[in-house]
C-alpha cells in the first residue's frame, strides 16, 4: 500500500491542480487530527512519513501556523516533496528531510504524527515515546479494520497509559486517529483506561493499537 500511495503521488505531482484534489482528501482528515491535538501556532510539529505530496504537513501549516518538519526515510520522495513545497511557497513553514522514523531525534517536537503508510509502526512508536520529551502529543492513523493487512501494525507498547482517538471520514481508507501523550510515568501509578474523544464504535470501548 505503501508503495502504491507513494507511485500515486509521485505521478500527480507535478500537475498543480491534482495537487489541490488530492489535498481535498486530506483536508477533513487533518482538520480532525489538528482538532484532537489542539495543535497550534505555538506547536513544533513533526510528520513522520510525508511523501511525494506532505499533505499532512501542508494542511497542519496552513491551519494551525504552526512550524512543521516532514520526514521520510525514501530520496525520492524527499526531492519531490521539497519541490511540491518550494512551489507552493510554503518554505518558511514546512522543511522536508531525509530521516527514518525508526531512528529520528524528536526531543524538539512537541507534537508528532504518523501516516498510515509508515513502517514498521511498533518499532517507530516505541522509538518516538522513549526520546519524547513529557507532554509530548503523538497522533498515529489507524487502517480500517478490512484494510488492515494492507498496513504495518503497532503492537500494545508500556509506555502508553492511555489515549484519545477521533473518528475519521467513513469514506476514506482511515478508521482513526489515535492521540498518545507522553506521560511523566512517576506520576502514575496505575494505569487508565482508554479515553474516547468521540466513539467510533459504540459496542467496542476499547482501543486496539
Ligand atoms: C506515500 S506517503 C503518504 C503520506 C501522505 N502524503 C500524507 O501527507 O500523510 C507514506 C510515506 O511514508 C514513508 N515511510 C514509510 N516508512 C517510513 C519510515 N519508517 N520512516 C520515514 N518514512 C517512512 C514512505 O516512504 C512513503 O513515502
């Protein structure tokens, strides 16, 4: 799947205008994802796995003012991308880089958001909660539940006490949004169960990550 997106993306962008449409798609899906992790001017925002077109980034940029850097652990995409963003003027906002999710230093971001695409979930997950800082917010696209073979899975990981999740867009290829945030463990003693900001299963109260 990943794969796929990315030959799609690479194919539409030097067309402007397929650009605009295929942001369309996105558009209801971030606006979500800013509203679940109060993102805002004042946020450092890292995407994780942005593409050929980053529109993630280019959405959270536009909407929030808030400062957005875009990985992807792939040169092409990462070339295409900081032409896509060069053409649209978004420069000062957006940067694009080389970087794995695996690997990537985040201990400047105070929020982090992983594209359904990226791989492997677990090991990317466990990477971002170990080096965030406390308060931290990771927001992580979770497959609908048919499509789930299509995408890498994020396996139950301790550092995670609990989460809020947000619907997404019956049509789209997204189930969720999950919102994880970096908690001080010294404070916890217990763990939570998970919290919904708004149920997309009202038969099924638990989250499955
Ligand atoms: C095709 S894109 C879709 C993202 C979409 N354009 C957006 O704005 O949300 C998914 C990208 O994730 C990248 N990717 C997959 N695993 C990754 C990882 N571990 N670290 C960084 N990038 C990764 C792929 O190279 C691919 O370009």
């Amino acid at each position: 799947m990943t794969h796929c997106t990315k030959a799609f993306e690479m194919f539409l962008s030097p067309f402007p205008m397929f650009i605009e449409l295929y942001g369309k798609y996105y558009k209801g899906v971030v606006g979500n994802e800013i509203e679940l992790g109060n993102i805002s001017c004042d946020d450092m925002v890292l995407c994780i796995g942005g593409g050929p077109l980053p529109c993630t980034a280019i959405e959270i940029a536009k909407h929030t003012g808030a400062r957005v850097h875009v990985i992807d652990n792939d040169p092409c995409a990462v070339k295409i991308a900081k032409l896509v963003v060069e053409k649209l003027r978004l420069k000062d906002k957006i940067k694009v880089m080389l970087a794995d999710g695996e690997s990537v230093d985040i201990q400047k971001y105070s929020v982090v958001h992983i594209a359904l695409q990226v791989f492997p979930k677990d090991t990317i997950l466990k990477n971002i909660l170990n080096k965030a800082s406390i308060g931290t917010k990771v927001l992580m696209r979770m497959p609908k539940d048919g499509l789930k073979c299509l995408y890498s899975k994020a396996a139950e990981c301790s550092e995670i006490n609990s989460c809020k999740c947000i619907e997404q867009n019956k049509r789209c290829t997204m189930k969720a949004t999950l919102l994880f945030i970096k908690e001080d463990k010294n404070r916890h003693e217990k763990k939570d169960t998970a919290v919904y900001h708004r149920s997309y299963d009202r038969n099924n109260t638990s989250v499955a990550v």
